[in-house]
C-alpha cells in the first residue's frame, strides 16, 4: 500500500548529534507477513517490544479490518445524522423549513475505536483547536452552546425566528461534523413574504475553510496522522439559486449572475492523509473551492480569480496561519 511518512530530524542544542524519528501509520490491508516469515505480526505499541506475533484469534479481524472500520464509521455517522435530525426537529417541527444546508464531515477513514476520552473535550480543549484568521472568521465559535453526547459533545446555536443554526459535533473516534443553514432570503416588498432562496458562494467556502482548518488543530491535538474521510454536502437544494462572487459584472444574463440549481443534492467526497493536507492547504482549498463553484453552476471562476477570492475572504487554509 501507499506510505505517507512523516520524518522529523531533532538536533541537540550544540548542533552535535542528532536523531530521526520517522512517523509510518498503520496499515488499513492487513495482515502482512515479514520478509519471507509465515509469520504476522501487529504493532504493540511498546517502546521495547514493538511488534508480536498475531494471536489465531486475530487473524480473521485482521482479514476483514477494512469492512469492519467502514461499518463502524458509516455506524458513526448514521448516528450523527440522526442526532442532527433530533436537532432540527427540536428547534423546527418542520425540518423541511430549513432551505440549503451545508453538512461538511471529516472522519479517520478507517476508525477502529476511540481516539481520545470524550471528557477531554471539556475545560479548553474547544479553544485549542479555534483556528484564527483575523477577520472575525475564527472557527469554531467558542461562544456556541455546549451538550454532552455520547462519547463526545455538540456545539450549537439557533434562532426559530431567523430559521438559522449552527450545529457542529466533536466525537471520541475523531469524527468531527459541520452543519449549518446557508440560504438567504428575498422579500416581497409589499408582502413581506419570502420570495427566494439564495446561496451565497463566499458562506460556503468560508464554512469549509475553517472547518478543514481547525480540523488540522484537532486531529494534531488528538495525536491522530492519518488517513481522513471528507464529504461536503449540500442538501435541500431545490428550486434554490447560487449567487456568483463577481454579481456586480452587469452585462451578465440574470442566470449566469445567479444560476437556478437544478440538483437537490450536491455531494464532493475526498479521502487525504493529515500530512498531504497540512502540506498541501492552498492547492487542497483551491480544488474544493473549483469543485463547488462548478457544482453550483457557476461559470468565469478563473484560478487567478479564485486565488484573489480566497484572499478578499481571509481564506485560512490559504494562508500561512493555520
């Protein structure tokens, strides 16, 4: 299988010696046999006895690890959707009146039980991973109200009148989960009524931007390397338009400025490791960024467009500052 390393030199103070730790992640295709050995080994997590062989008892979880982790996460995050149905249910008896909804959800790709202890997440741990970008755009909020689940903890904030929330879930087997409402509204200015719903590009990508770069505070927190599961999804789409960041471009037809979305349901899913996207923040945004704007029908978004977008937003996976 593909390796991605992570290799740290550590040099003494007199510049004399130095050693190289180097970081491999576990494997997710196992078991391996050594060399030409029958035998197989799993890693101990000893300092002075780092591997042993495989107890019988182990050998068919270690055949079938892939299925069980994929049946574990898709468990975790059936759960999660259902707990964030409770959710709307709870501040709205009518879900459906909940237009255009962002749900960015980012999982270990293969979990195999809890990363951390979920009373970790008390005391300062949410301040520990705000990512800060200085443009009143921190995330997460830390001024979000706080409920215990199990194993892990939801922050969340809501207004019935407004029908807006923010909804975002941290979780012991490192799931951690954005969903927020992203439609504006039109009025009638005799009525009152609303008239139309519209999704401003910049309030997607700036929900995601800080998502993925607080994640990359979590997960360093929490000690985990490895591989991530991303899916972006928009829901509850129908019948609602896109608004282009360069609206002001007059000589546009109506439909280019603000595209009528013709799917309900947009979903981009990526699968990286925690090294490629801490090293590669910019291109990673940039192709999120591209993938949306298409998706949401979107034409004349240049890459050199995009890049003075992500600027013009306080993108913070696009700057150094994550």
């Amino acid at each position: 299988p593909i390796v991605f390393t992570e290799i740290k030199v550590c040099i003494n103070n007199d510049k004399s010696r130095c050693f190289v730790v180097i970081r491999i992640p576990q494997s997710n295709l196992t078991p391996h046999a050594v060399m030409s050995s029958r035998g197989i080994y799993v890693r101990t997590g000893q300092r002075g006895n780092s591997e042993a062989v495989v107890h019988p008892d182990q050998i068919i979880w270690l055949f079938d690890k892939r299925n069980k982790s994929k049946a574990l996460r898709d468990l975790i995050l059936h759960r999660a959707e259902i707990r964030f149905g409770n959710f709307l249910s709870w501040i709205d008896d009518r879900p459906q009146n909940f237009p255009g909804i962002l749900k960015s959800t980012l999982i270990p790709l293969y979990p195999q039980g809890p990363l951390f202890e979920y009373k970790d997440l008390e005391g300062t741990f949410i301040n520990d991973i705000v990512a800060y970008n200085g443009r009143n755009n921190d995330f997460p909020d830390v001024r979000l109200s706080r409920k215990s689940i199990q194993d892990g903890i939801v922050l969340h904030c809501h207004s019935k009148e407004l029908k807006s929330f923010n909804y975002i879930q941290l979780g012991s087997h490192g799931e951690y989960i954005l969903k927020t409402d992203l439609a504006d509204f039109k009025l009638d200015q005799q009525t009152g009524k609303k008239t139309e719903a519209i999704i401003h590009y910049y309030r997607v990508l700036n929900w995601v931007d800080g998502h993925l770069a607080s994640a990359l505070r979590f997960y360093k927190k929490i000690g985990y390397w490895g591989n991530l599961y991303l899916e972006i999804n928009l829901v509850n789409l129908d019948g609602i338009k896109a608004e282009h960041p360069a609206r002001e471009t007059a000589f546009w037809e109506e439909e280019d400025k603000r595209p009528t979305l013709l799917d309900g349901e947009i979903k981009i899913v990526k699968e990286i490791s925690i090294n490629a996207l801490n090293i590669n923040k910019k291109t990673f945004i940039k192709k999120i960024a591209q993938d949306l704007a298409w998706s949401l029908g979107l034409k004349n978004i240049s890459d050199q467009m995009l890049e003075q977008y992500l600027v013009s937003i306080g993108s913070i996976m696009f700057s150094e500052g994550v």
